[in-house]
C-alpha cells in the first residue's frame, strides 16, 4: 500500500513539472515574437531594434555631411584670406552640405570671416538664394554691395542677383528695366521689333505687347493703360516690370530699405 502511494506521489510530481515546462517555453527568452524588446540580447535580436528612435535610419546615414561640414570649418579657419580661397569655399558648401540649416550656419561663419567685402556680399547671396523670402538679407546684401558698386536698383530673380548692361531706373515711382533676361526666368519668350519699336512677350497662351512711348498696352488683344510707358535708353529698351510681372504670373516686392526688386 506504501508503495502504492509512493509512485502515485512521484508521477503527480513528475506531471506537475512537466506542464510547467510547457508553460513557459523552451528558453524562457526567445525573442521570436515581433514584440520582443531585445532584454536579453541574444542572439536573434542583436541589431533588430537598435535604430528604433530614429525610424530606422541610423546615424551613418549623415555621418558623410557630418564630415564634410567639420572639413569645411576647419578649412575657412585656415584659409579665408583671398577672393579665390572665399569662392572655393562657397562652392564646396553648395556641393557638399545638404542640410539647410547646416549649410545657413556655415554661410554665417564664412560671411563672418570674409575681410573682404564683396566675397561677405557674394555670401549673403547665396543665404538669398536659399531663402528667398528674407528681406533682412537683402538689405545687408545692398549694404555691402554699394560700398564697391554704384547700382541705383538691384534685382533679384527667385533668389539670383540679375545683371544688366542698362541698369533698372525709377521713373515715377515705377521700376523700369530690360526685360528680357528676367521674362526669361519665368519661361517667356521676348521678341522685339526695330521697325516698329515694338516688344511682345509670350509665355503660353499669354500676349502682352508694349510699343515704345505709348502709355497703353494690349495683355491679350485688351488695351490696358501704363503708369509709365516703355523708352529707349542707351539703345536698350526698358519697360515696366510690376505691369509685365505680374500680368506673366510673377510676384514683385519693392525692399525700399534695400532699393532692390524681388521676383519670384
């Protein structure tokens, strides 16, 4: 009868242990679930979840912009001393740094750095050009441009200082310039006509058409009056900007602080 009890107890026991084994797993760590947090750091999670604060994307990602922005710093520390070495630099933070912040702050630093005044103005350009929207840049632009160029107006086109071989003049308080160069920015085609000093401009289905010295102009085959008609100037033929801008999609803004155009 003792017996009997005796093996009894020993397969309870033996059975006990067997479906706590099979509760809880063969390892009691497998990290085979989806939802596994790596406690364990075995071998089958090493690496799966060690990027996941950022998305997925580790740091080598930037680590080679990392490195070209360290580069560069150390070479303006070392090397701002001449026009050539400003220009050099200029081109390699273009090319390099694609970051805009970082490239704004390394913009700062090589404008900081330039004794020279036109190369601290051809910096602040290219702050222009990334971004276009900001006027303070523009008047700190024309601060520094003026001290070696006398331009009475400067214009920029989305985010390009233009040149002209007229300069753009204020007639009654009206911007007028060749047109050309800036209704080619905004994908217009410019035609003149000598004989009868007449200038049509096409973008599209769009026509506008100016004659020198007339106060009106057709925009489309419609008669449209101008504060200040179009005129000749050093053999050049200058017409309204805001009328042939706006009428061509553009938006101007005058920086009077700045006496400087933007279109964009």
């Amino acid at each position: 009868m003792r017996k009997t009890v005796m093996i009894a107890v020993a397969v309870a026991v033996l059975t006990l242990t067997y479906a706590i084994l099979a509760w809880a797993g063969p390892t009691g760590n497998s990290c085979s679930s989806s939802t596994c947090d790596c406690t364990y750091q075995d071998s089958t999670c090493t690496g799966v979840y060690q990027n996941q604060d950022k998305g997925g994307v580790g740091e080598d990602v930037y680590e080679d912009e990392d490195n070209d922005v360290k580069e560069i710093r150390t070479e303006m520390k070392a090397k701002v001393k001449n026009k050539g070495e400003a220009r050099l630099l200029r081109e390699k933070i273009r090319a390099r740094v694609k970051n805009p912040a970082a490239r704004l702050a390394l913009w700062e630093e090589l404008k900081a750095m330039c004794a020279d005044e036109e190369e601290a103005a051809a910096t602040v350009a290219e702050m222009i050009y990334d971004n276009p929207q900001d006027k303070e840049a523009y008047k700190e632009f024309a601060k520094l441009w003026r001290k070696r160029h006398k331009e009475q107006v400067l214009v920029f086109a989305s985010g390009q200082k233009l040149t002209f071989d007229v300069p753009p003049q204020i007639v009654r308080a009206r911007t007028l310039m060749p047109i050309r160069a800036v209704a080619e920015k905004l994908g217009a085609d410019v035609n003149w006509d000598p004989k009868t000093r007449t200038i049509t401009i096409r973008k599209g289905e769009k026509v506008i058409v100016l004659v020198v010295n007339m106060p009106q102009a057709k925009v489309d085959g419609k008669e449209v009056k101008l504060d200040v008609p179009p005129a000749v100037t050093n053999g050049r033929t200058m017409v309204p900007l805001r009328f042939v801008m706006e009428h061509l999609g553009g938006n101007v803004t005058w920086i009077q602080d700045a006496q400087t155009v933007v279109i964009n």
